[in-house]
C-alpha cells in the first residue's frame, strides 16, 4: 500500500510538471498551500541568503500571506521591505517598479492576479527587469492558475505558488515550483522522515529534491 501511495504522489507530481511547464517533476514541491509555499522559501532560502541591508521588493496588491512572511524576515534579519504602489485603477507601473529594484534588491515576490481587485500584472516583464538586477522572483500564482495557462520554464521565474483548493481540486494541498538550484541551495523546512538520505546519532545528510 504504501508503495502504490508513493507511486500515485509521483505521478501526480509528473503530472503538476507537466501542468505548469516545469522541466522536471523534481522542482514541483507538495505543500499544505500557497502560504506554506511561501514560508517554506522565507524560511528555507531567506534565512540562509539574506542579510541586513538586503531588500525584498513586493506590490501594494499583496494578500497577506505574500507579506507576512517577510515581515518576519525583516524583523529577524534586518533585511528592508520596499513596496510598488498600485495606481489609480488598481494597476501597477513597471516605471516604478524600476525605479525601485536595485542591486540590493535579492527578491521580487508578487502576485500574478490580486485576490482582491482582479489585477492582472505583467509577470514576464516584471521577472525579466527583476533578473535584470540579479534578484530571484517569485509568483504567488493562486488566482491565475485556476484561469490561465502557466509555463514557468518559459516565464523562467525562480519560484512559483498555488493551492489545489482555487480550481476545485482538494484543501490542504499546496504547489510549490523551484528552479533546481535554487531548490538544492537551500536546506531542509522541516527536519526529519523522508529529506534525511543517511541517518548517524550524531549527523545526517539530507536527501535530494524533492524528498529534501
């Protein structure tokens, strides 16, 4: 039984991989939903990477689950908040945007549709001008997923985000897509069961993704 468990959850992964443009089904990551996908980078890789002084650029559009997370990190790390105002209309400007990516910058975290006012952003331009900076973007997908085709390979964003329970599929089950090395830089969320490779009382090595 658990052999064909583990069977169904690889085929389901190759099959989101598939879903979404993801060259390998390694960089899909099950999670609980879009905001654990979302912690799980603010822990996993903002942690690691991040310093004072660094910048994490986000929109005004943000549900909180792209903004508290990074409130946090802020806090603990030092690290500065800067925000793209929306304009009148609900849009934003890639003018200002622009204007406020910078080589500090390490990440720009967006949503693709806002929860709230439907805005659709630019999202190949916004990760283009961002990894024009050397900034990782990341696209908290939850609203567009459900209504528009996703090509992260094409898109080449670094990170991507959505929950099964926005297209009628089941709650308490998350995606999280990362580009392969991005996904290996980082260390483990969560400690134990299936990311550990070798097991020692005194250490361990962490398995590969998607395990780790």
């Amino acid at each position: 039984l658990a052999e064909e468990a583990e069977d169904l959850v690889n085929h389901t992964r190759k099959r989101t991989a598939q879903f979404i443009g993801a060259q390998k089904p390694e960089c899909v990551i099950f999670t609980r939903n879009t905001t654990e996908s979302i912690n799980l980078v603010a822990y996993a890789w903002g942690r690691k990477f991040l310093r004072s002084g660094d910048e994490i650029l986000l929109t005004e559009l943000e549900h909180h689950s792209n903004l508290v997370p990074w409130q946090r990190l802020s806090q603990e790390k030092g690290v500065r908040l800067r925000f793209v105002p929306v304009e009148e209309g609900g849009t934003i400007s890639l003018d200002k945007v622009r204007s406020l990516l910078s080589p500090k910058t390490k990440l720009f975290s967006f949503t693709a549709v806002s929860n709230a006012l439907g805005t659709v952003v630019p999202i190949k331009e916004l990760v283009s001008m961002a990894q024009s900076y050397g900034a990782l973007t990341f696209v908290d997908a939850a609203q567009w997923i459900p209504h528009k085709p996703m090509d992260v390979t094409g898109l080449g964003c670094d990170f991507l985000a959505f929950s099964a329970h926005k297209m009628l599929g089941p709650t308490g089950l998350g995606v999280l897509y990362g580009k392969e090395n991005c996904l290996e830089s980082m260390d483990p969320f969560l400690a134990g069961g299936d990311m550990i490779s070798e097991v020692w009382f005194e250490r361990s090595t962490y398995n590969h993704i998607p395990n780790k």
